[in-house]
C-alpha cells in the first residue's frame, strides 16, 4: 500500500506581522512540503483572545501569499475548536492528572522571593522561568471544588510526577535542533533529512499549565490536539520550541495521540544577536516586500536557498 502523503504545517499567531524569523519557519515547510510530494497546512494560533485580531489574521494570509504560500486547506483558528481541547482536558482530569491551581503570578512570585531571600536560587524552566511551586498538588478535592464554585480564577495543571509515572521513558524523531542551520538547502533537506532519538525530559518544565482561567486550554495542549487532529506527520518549527517537544510528547502518550517527527530549525536572529520580533518592524516581511524584494531574495535574506 502507498504511505500516506507527508502534512506540514505553519501556525502563527495573529498578534503582529510577519518577520523573517516566520518567513523561514513558512518557507522551510512549503519547501519541505513540496519536495516531500505532501501538504502544508496554515493554522492560526489564536487561543489569546485578548491579544489576537483578525486584522492581523488577513495580514499574515496576504504576506504568506506574497511569498507564494497560499494554503489549499482551510485554515483552522484555534478560537473556533475551545470544545476540542476542552474534551482533552476532560480526558486528563477523569485520570487524575490535572488539578485545580488557585495561586496567582503574585503568589507564586512572593512564594519564590522568599525562598530566593535565604540564599538558594528557585527551580527554573528551559525558557528560565520559575517551576511553579506545587503547593496546590494535594488539596482536598472537596476544598478545591467550594473555592471553584466560589468563582476563584483557576488555571489546570499537570500532575507531572503523576504523568511521568504512568508515561515512564519518552522519546521524539528530530532531525534538526543541534547543527547551526542557518544556510539552509530545502531540496537537500528535505530529501536527506536524518533523525535521531531525542530523549524527552518533561521533568524539567514542571507541573505546567494545561487550560487557563479565562481559555479552556494552553499552548501545550492546543498544538497536540491541533497536529493529532489534522494529522500532521512533521513539524517544523523555531529552535526555541525544541525543549517544549518534551512536554509535547508526554502530553500525546497520555492521550493516545500521533507523535510527529520534528525539524527545529536555527532562528533569525538579529545584529545584536537576539531572535526577531513581531516589534521589529524593519525586518517585518510586508515591509521587506513593500520596497521591492521579491519571494527568492527574502528566502536568501531569511538564511535558505
């Protein structure tokens, strides 16, 4: 039987245009999509409703098919599946694996001031922030039920020890993520790219958010249901999403999901070497294109060939 078709996908959020730090996650996928004989997907990743506009949203679609990338699927918006990822935490919380968290940024900032003000430095994350504290792990779910239906904010976290136990060793297909790739050769990657077995270390990112008090969901959790649900086979994606697969892939084994392999690619950075930004808005892609450079010189500019 023929293997099933390659599906990438690009999935930015509509806070802001495009750089060329998303013009060369866009065009690595449509290139590798292309040379691999599959599809790419364009998905909007609008879960921050306060933050997200459809203004943006137009903008992005029109600069990616300015550079030729013009999806063939419809787009999926986040906003419009809060009832999928809803279904997926119901999943986790019928295992126990999440629980109500009721502490604030403040609380958890106290919490860790203090510890910090007798000389030993807190627990931080990949991205260096502080590993919450863990403090609401073991509350009575009786307590926690009054305080919910009192109307406190809560956020649902990961019982992490709990999840490690039940998913034990975990591992992901990667074919990037270590070599500086900063001149890329799509046609040559794509049909060459080598994997190896990354070892998953979801330990080191705590007991993270999975639904937040005012979305029924988190980045975590939406992108896993997102790429189980569309039936994503590689994800393509910046550097500084390469430790984030570790909680990616607990979070599939736990609900039964697909594991795609991955490609985490070098990112642009600028002359003071610090990654791109949406506020960057001289190396914004509408404006690149607005003083004439065409789709093949911001592909150069963007560090592929």
């Amino acid at each position: 039987m023929p293997s099933s078709p390659s599906i990438f996908r690009f999935a930015p959020s509509p806070n802001g245009r495009l750089h060329l730090g998303h013009a060369r996650s866009a065009l690595m996928n449509a290139g590798m999509a292309s040379t691999a004989g599959g599809r790419l997907l364009i998905r909007i990743e609008d879960i921050d409703l306060a933050r997200s506009s459809p203004a943006y949203e137009a903008a992005i679609l029109m600069d990616l098919a300015r550079l030729g990338i013009v999806p063939t699927d419809p787009v999926r918006r986040q906003s419009e599946h809060f009832s999928d990822y809803a279904a997926a935490l119901d999943r986790l919380k019928a295992r126990g694996l999440v629980y109500p968290a009721f502490l604030s940024r403040a609380d958890i900032k106290r919490l860790i001031a203090e510890h910090e003000a007798h000389g030993s430095n807190w627990p931080r994350d990949p991205d260096g922030a502080p590993l919450y504290p863990g403090n609401e792990r073991d509350v009575d779910p009786g307590i926690a039920a009054r305080r919910m239906a009192a109307g406190e904010q809560v956020n649902w976290r990961l019982d992490l020890r709990r999840a490690i136990d039940l998913a034990g060793r975990l591992t992901w297909k990667e074919s990037g993520g270590e070599a500086d790739d900063s001149a890329v050769d799509l046609a040559a990657l794509a049909g060459q790219r080598t994997f190896r077995e990354v070892i998953a270390e979801p330990e080191r990112w705590g007991d993270v958010i999975i639904a937040r008090a005012d979305v029924p969901t988190s980045y975590h959790l939406a992108v896993v249901v997102d790429d189980a649900l569309q039936g994503v086979t590689d994800v393509v994606r910046g550097a500084d999403l390469y430790h984030a697969t570790s909680v990616h892939r607990l979070l599939q084994t736990l609900l039964g999901l697909p594991a795609p392999r991955y490609h985490h690619h070098a990112l642009v950075r600028d002359a003071s070497g610090r990654k791109l930004a949406k506020s960057h808005a001289d190396a914004a892609i509408s404006a690149l294109l607005d003083q004439g450079l065409d789709a093949a010189l911001i592909c150069r500019l963007a560090g592929l060939r």
